[in-house]
C-alpha cells in the first residue's frame, strides 16, 4: 500500500489529503490545474516539506512528521519524471542515463542499460546531445534515467503534458509497456482524461487541495457523484478479455469480466485470453425497451438502472447502468427518459454506438 | 629604452598579487554567491549591500579602514599581533586582504548570476537521481556554472591588477613586497620619468584590452536548459 496524508497551507492555498492507493500498478492523481496534484508528487518525492506529513510507500517510511522522520529526497528510493524531460544539458544521453544508475548499488540494480533503452527505444541516442533530441525523445530518455535508479515508486509529473499530440500518441505506448513489464508502482499526476484512461488503474480525483474520490479506474469513471461524469469526455473504463475474433468480418469479441455478455469491436487480430481496454462514452449510449434487433448498432446488452442524475445541461440526464456487474453510463435527452419511463431496477437494453479501444 | 628590473620586479609582484588573490576569492566567493542566490533570508539584502560595496565605494575609504582595522590598534592587527605576526599593514599579507576586500563583487556577482541561471530543476533533478548536496555541487553545478566561473576569474584578476588606491594607502611603496605596476607607473611620473611610465602604462593598456577581448570574444550564448 501507498500511504499518503499532507497538510500544508501556502498563501492561497491549502493542501489537505489522505490517500490510500495500491502499492503496484498505476495509480493517477487526477485533477484541474491548481488541484494540488503536483504538490502532491512534490511532498512525496521530499522536494517539498509538508509541515504535517506522513509518506509510507509499501514498508518505507519516508516521512512521519509526528516522528520528526523526514528522510532527504536523495536518500528515497524513487524515480520522478519531470513535465520538461530536464536532462543535464552538460552531459549526452548516455552520462544523464548513467547519472542515476552509478548512484546505485550494484546489488540494489533491477534494470539495466540494455533494458531501459530498449523498453523506451532509446539505443541509437545514447551518443547524442540532449539539444539535439524531439521533445519526445527527451522525455524518453527522461523517463529511462529514472527507471535506472532501479525505484520502489516512480513518479511522474504530466509527462506528456509539454508535448503535441503527435509526439504524446509516440510516448503512450511506451508508458503502456513500463505498465505491462515493470513491476514498479507507478503515481501519475494528470489533466488529461484520455492519459489516465489508457494507463491508470486507480484513479484519485483532486480538488482544492482535497481527494474528492479514490478507486478502482473503472468504478470511479462510473460514479454519478463525481464532476468526472459532467462532460462531453465521460464514459466507462471496460478491461475486457478476448473470447473470439471473426476474421470474415474483422471483429473482436471481448467478455465482460465476470459474465456471459461480450462486445464487439474491430479490431486486428489478438490471441483468445488477451486482456484489452476500452472506453465507452456516455454519449455513444442509447437505451431501449426492447432487444431490437433490426438495428446496425452491433452491441446491445441487457443492463439494470442503478441511478439517475441531472446532466451539466438541462436537456440531458445521466444514467448509472449495471452490465452484469460492469458499470456503464448513458447520457440521454430528458424528453427519453420521460418516453421510456426510466426508474431504478428498470431492466433495458443499452445500445452501444461506439467502443474506443484504448489498449 | 625599455622597462628596468624595478619594473619587472613590479610586474611580478603584481601578478602574484593578483593570481593570490583570485584563488582565495574563488574560494570564498563560491559559498557566499550559492547562498546569495538560494536563500530567502531576510540578510539577503544587507550582505548583499555589503558584498556590492567596493563597486562604488573610493579605493581610499576601504584602504582608510582597513588601515585602521590593520594597524597595531585596529581590531585586526591586535589580533594579528596575538598570534605573534606583528601588524600586517605595509605588507604582501595586508595587500592581499585589502585585494580580496576590494575585488570581492566583481568575483561573487557574476558566481551568483550563474547560480541563478541555473535555478532549482536541476538541482531537484540531481536529488532524485540519488546525489547528496556535495555531489550535486561538483557533478551538476560546477559544469553548468563554469562560463560564470571563468568570468569571475577573469574580472577579479583584472581588476586587481588595476588597483591603486588601496594599494598606496595599505600597501605603500615598499620594492618587492607592496609596489605594484600602478605604484611603480606613479613613481615613475612623480620622478618626471614619462618614457618609463609610458612602457610601463601602454603594457597595462595592452594587458587589459586583451583580457576584455577575451572575456567579451568567449561569451557565447550558452546551451540552453532542456
């Protein structure tokens, strides 16, 4: 487990959070700009003190202010990722990469050279300059430096945040590999809901200084309660698995965890059993009466109402749904709501427009 | 006619003095521009005051007081006279206090705007990758502080090389311990002597342009933070 609990209060400012968050896989601090997500990373990583703090990653204790532990952030095993990729611009590639691993112990060294360049595709820069590297290519070899200090907790401070989309859809999928092969916690601070659907697993939701909500990526999506579910971006996290693929028509069949139900979705070719990640946007839900199959829209499941709530707009109201334990939302028009009579309990059919296949 | 053996005994006392007293205002320079540019203290202001002083102070007050702080009453020379070294006025050892006074801003001010430049990223950068405060300072600042440093060495040496007047009020005019090129081209216009003074005087010239030449010439824009 991460333990995290800060308090701090700056001129304008007041940081007050509890956090509970597994201690493995990739746990997103998730938030508006002024949030207090970065501050967050910054108390935890000792770049910056909170007065009232306790940090305990798995069984370190880096902080315990009660204590009067504090201990200096050179001393805690932990990579940080910076916005700006920040690599010393007096050394090449190679001595940023080895700036870190030589402080290391040789005993205490779980990745390599070879490794990390070859997990971030960085091999053929080693010899370079930093000022002679794409902004990608900085944040690369950014984020390889701090793998090879070997962390107990990586963290990374919107990455990808000082990059255009072109070079942030380049990183993605090597941050999506860091998340299939390491087994590094990882706690990643971002604005972007796209980034956090595509590599959280846990998402905290930061406000003001405070965690409006913690959980599993999937249910915290799917909660009503939550500003996450205003928007034109809400929707559901689906971690399928591949049961079949239809090669005649190029569609892939994925199950629902724990059911019978599956959706379809073109996609190329995967193996049976391979887990895949896809959201669904409230907005790409329809909802009716009946299974009604003359229809084009090729997936269409038997949910539950759970809830309903009020919309960002007046028009539209959401809809809490259950997919056989899976939560869904649909964003309808009221005028809907009032035809189909919806209430909690109802027994639908969600019809789905469209599935984004994030991973 | 060209320069004597008292000139060329000048010259030597004067780049001794000069090369001492860049050395030692290196030293001391560094700590007091790392903490002028990172601290938040309220003495930020006051030392920094003090620091900048002999930018505008005449030569002649810092050599009066120092004279006076050096001198068998002053507090200094009390203390010097203590540990059994007599007075240090009218010395090699008072000159190069008084230097070290003298040519202070010109070496902590251009430290400390490199200090600054370099801000705190890397610095935190360094943290996370494992290195202590020390380490941080030789591996990370040092590298990415040298055009500063290589400044710093060029003004304090040059200016020192230039000094006068805390030279005569300290140091006064003793062959080989305290007479230096600028005491030495006084001498030489007080006896009338204006070919020597000319030599004497168009050497400086030349030295002092070919420093600033360098200094100027070498001050590339310097890689960039990325």
């Amino acid at each position: 487990m991460i333990d995290v609990r800060l308090k701090l209060a700056w001129p304008g400012f007041d940081l007050d959070v509890d956090l509970h968050v597994p201690g493995r896989g990739v746990t997103a601090l998730y938030g508006d700009s002024g949030s207090g997500k970065t501050t967050c990373l910054r108390c935890i990583a000792g770049l910056e003190r909170a007065k009232e703090g306790f940090v305990q990653i798995n069984d370190e204790v880096w902080q315990d202010s009660a204590n009067g532990i504090f201990v200096p952030p050179h001393t805690r095993a932990l990579g940080y990722v910076f916005q700006e990729a920040s690599l010393f611009p007096h050394l090449s590639v190679l001595a940023n990469l080895e700036f870190g691993l030589k402080r290391i112990a040789r005993s205490q060294r779980r990745v390599d050279m070879t490794h990390a360049s070859e997990l971030l595709g960085i091999g053929h820069l080693l010899e370079r300059h930093p000022q002679h590297l794409s902004g990608g290519e900085r944040q690369r070899v950014g984020i390889a430096r701090a793998l090879l200090t070997s962390p107990k907790l990586l963290l990374m401070d919107e990455p990808l945040a000082a990059l255009d989309s072109r070079r942030k859809s380049e990183i993605l999928p090597y941050l999506q590999r860091l998340h299939d092969e390491l087994d590094i916690p990882v706690l990643y601070v971002s604005h972007a809901q796209d980034e956090v659907a595509r590599l959280a697993d846990h998402l905290v939701l930061l406000s003001d200084g405070k965690a409006l909500a913690s959980g599993p990526i999937g249910e915290t999506l799917a909660r009503l309660d939550l500003p996450l579910a205003m928007g034109d971006d809400a929707g559901v996290i689906i971690e399928g698995q591949v049961s079949a693929y239809d090669a005649a028509y190029q569609l892939l069949s994925l199950q629902l965890p724990a059911t019978e139900m599956s959706i379809r979705v073109t996609h190329a070719p995967l193996a049976v059993g391979k887990a895949l990640r896809c959201k669904v946007h409230a907005r790409d839900i329809s909802l009716a009466l009946t299974n009604d199959a003359a229809s084009s829209i090729l997936n269409r499941l038997p949910v539950t109402v759970v809830s309903e709530q009020a919309a960002d707009n007046i028009a539209h109201v959401l809809i809490r749904l259950d997919a056989g334990g899976t939560p869904l939302l649909a964003r309808i028009t009221r005028f809907s709501r009032d035809q189909l009579g919806v209430y909690p309990g109802q027994r639908l059919w969600a019809q789905i427009k469209a599935v984004a296949v994030l991973a | 006619m060209s320069l004597t053996s008292a000139d060329f005994a000048a010259i030597w006392l004067t780049l001794k003095l000069a090369s001492l007293t860049t050395a030692i205002l290196l030293v001391i320079g560094t700590p007091i521009a790392l903490w002028l540019s990172r601290t938040s203290s309220w003495l930020r202001g006051p030392v920094g005051a003090i620091v900048a002083l002999p930018l505008v102070l005449p030569p002649t007050v810092i050599g009066f007081y120092l004279l006076l702080a050096l001198g068998p009453h002053g507090f200094l020379g009390q203390f010097t006279q203590w540990l059994g070294l007599g007075t240090l006025t009218f010395s090699f050892t008072g000159l190069v206090i008084g230097s070290v006074i003298y040519s202070l801003p010109f070496v902590v001010q251009p430290l400390q705007n490199a200090f600054s430049a370099i801000g705190t990223r890397p610095l935190e950068v360094a943290a996370t990758l494992r290195a202590n405060p020390w380490d941080t300072f030789f591996s990370v600042i040092l590298p990415l502080a040298r055009p500063g440093f290589i400044t710093a060495a060029i003004l304090g040496f040059a200016h020192t090389v230039g000094e006068f007047g805390v030279v005569l009020m300290i140091g006064g005019n003793i062959p080989d311990k305290t007479r230096v090129v600028s005491v030495q081209i006084y001498d030489h216009v007080e006896a009338l002597e204006y070919a020597q003074a000319h030599w004497l005087s168009g050497a400086m010239l030349v030295f002092s342009f070919l420093v600033l030449l360098a200094l100027y010439s070498s001050r590339k824009t310097r890689a960039g933070w990325s």
